[in-house]
C-alpha cells in the first residue's frame, strides 16, 4: 500500500469515536476512549517496531 496515507483516516475515525463517546457516554467515557485509543497506539507502534519501550522502562544511574 504505498503512497496511501492511512493516518487521515485513522485520525478521522478515532475523533469519530472519541465524539460519540463524549455525546452519549459523558466525560468519563470520552476519557477513556482516548487512553485506550492512546495506549493501543503506542502498543501497535511497539509492535511494528516504530517505538523502542526499553528507553522508558530502564533505570538511568
């Protein structure tokens, strides 16, 4: 798939979401959709390969 830029429309139904969230669920929900959507993010960069965990979970001395 290249040249397709998928985040447009990654971007469009996340805000998709996080808007019916907030219309019909309240301030609690829209929250927890966007640290779920957040996390599920950073899980999937970390999968790909795109994002190194070790950096925030190692101790600097």
């Amino acid at each position: 798939m290249e040249g397709v830029q998928l985040w447009p429309i990654v971007g469009l139904a996340f805000g998709s979401v996080l808007g019916v969230a907030g219309a019909f669920g309240g301030f609690g929900a829209f929250v927890l959709v966007l640290v779920l959507g957040l996390l599920g993010f950073l899980a999937g960069r970390a999968i790909q390969g795109d994002l190194d965990l070790s950096d925030l979970f190692t101790r600097r001395t």
